[in-house]
C-alpha cells in the first residue's frame, strides 16, 4: 500500500487539487473531512461526536478520525495506492498513520504541502461553494460553474460550508497555525516533505504537486 499526504491550510486548495491528481496518480482521493462531513449527514455515532467541533471549526479527537481512516485503509488491500486530503493534521494523527501504513507493509511516498499566504485563504474560503451531493469544489469569482449555483460534474445544486464563515473561518485558520505547522515541520524532520506554491490555476498546482513527488 502506498500513501501520499497532501497538507495544506483550510483553503490552500487540496480537495481542488486532489480531483486533479487521482487519474493523474492513480490514487484514491481520501479526504477526511468529506468522510467527516458524511458521518454528520448520516447521522453515525461518529458523526454526531464529530459535530459540534466541526461547527466550531476545532479537529475532532484524534482517536476518532483515527480510526475511520484506519478502517478505511485497511479495507483497501496491499495494492492501493491513496492520496490523504486532510489527514493527517497533526503530530500524534501522523504517527497513528505510520503504524497503520507499516502494519499493512506499506509506505508514505511523501507528504506535499500547498503554500498559500493567509489573506489569500480567507478570500478563497468565503467564496467557496461546493457540490452538496458530489463535493466539487467551486469560487464565485475564480472557479465559477458554468451554471449559477449548479454543479458542472452532477447537476446538483452548489451550497456554502457551515464553517466557512468568517468566524469559523478565522477560528480554523488558527487551529492550522497551532496543530498542522508543528506536523509539516515533523515530516520535513524526516525529510519526506516538499512544498508547493499553491497558488495559480488549479491544473498548474496539481503538476506542481506530481512534479514534487517526483512521479
Ligand atoms: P476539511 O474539509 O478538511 O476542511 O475539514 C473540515 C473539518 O473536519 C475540520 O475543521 C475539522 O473539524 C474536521 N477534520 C477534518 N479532518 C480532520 C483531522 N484529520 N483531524 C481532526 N479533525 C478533522
């Protein structure tokens, strides 16, 4: 099994550039948030746990995304090769990622982090819109649908976050600085990091990125 890590500020495009990368790459695009969000809909016992931190723009307990994705990989067999969009997030989620990716022989390929300067996060998150049934991610301004507030890949309709408003927003951003810059500084201790300007059309990100792995 092979993993690649995508890190990034809220905003910094990784879902973008996920969607990007999975026939590119191969790979199959996990993002914990998008698996968070189903649980809440669905109403799981995770997902009611996952809630309220989510609302308040907090990461959930370690232990509870923990697991999800180490159900998750271990579901997909020695051949599967992922691309982790927003897992880890920090330190203690990173060292559970390398115990689960050895206990099934596999490796962390690299972890790619998308640099973005913080005025242009908080532009791109409150023009954010996205998929409420695919999750496609779209901008208002910079990555509009070809059909106001419908989504070009499935035809649903296109709804803002819960927590990309201001408050939550500015609450996420400081969550970033404290539990995710402290992990990219982890992975670059181990020399499995490289960096990538994130900004710039999202085509020319997502060959940043696969030029950084070297793939
Ligand atoms: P995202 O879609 O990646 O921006 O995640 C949305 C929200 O889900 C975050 O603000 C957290 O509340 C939660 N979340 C997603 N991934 C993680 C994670 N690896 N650890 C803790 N909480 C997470």
């Amino acid at each position: 099994m092979e993993t690649i890590v995508l890190l990034g500020a809220p905003g910094a495009g990784k879902g973008t550039a996920a969607a990007r990368l999975v026939s590119r790459l191969g790979v199959r695009h996990v993002s914990s948030g998008d698996l968070l969000r189903g649980a809440v809909k669905q109403g799981t016992a995770a997902g009611i746990e996952a809630d309220g931190y989510m609302k308040r723009g907090e990461l959930v307990p370690d232990a509870l995304i923990g697991r999800i994705i180490a159900d998750l990989l271990a579901a997909g067999g020695p051949d599967a090769r992922y691309l982790l969009d927003g897992f880890p997030r920090t330190v203690p989620q990173a060292e559970m990622l390398q115990q689960v990716v050895a206990a099934q022989g596999g490796h962390i390929r690299g972890a790619v982090v998308l640099d973005v300067a913080e005025e242009v996060l908080v532009d791109r998150l409150a023009g954010r819109r996205v998929c409420s049934k695919c999750s496609a991610g779209y901008h208002i301004r910079t990555l509009p649908p070809k059909i106001a507030d419908t989504c070009d890949a499935c035809g649903a309709k296109l709804v803002q976050r819960s927590d990309d408003n201001a408050e939550t927003v500015r609450n996420r951003l400081a969550v970033f600085r404290r539990n995710t810059e402290p992990l990219i500084a982890w992975y670059a201790a181990r020399k499995q990091l490289a960096r990538v300007d994130g900004v710039g059309g999202a085509d020319a990100v997502a060959e940043r990125v696969i030029q950084a792995l070297g793939a």
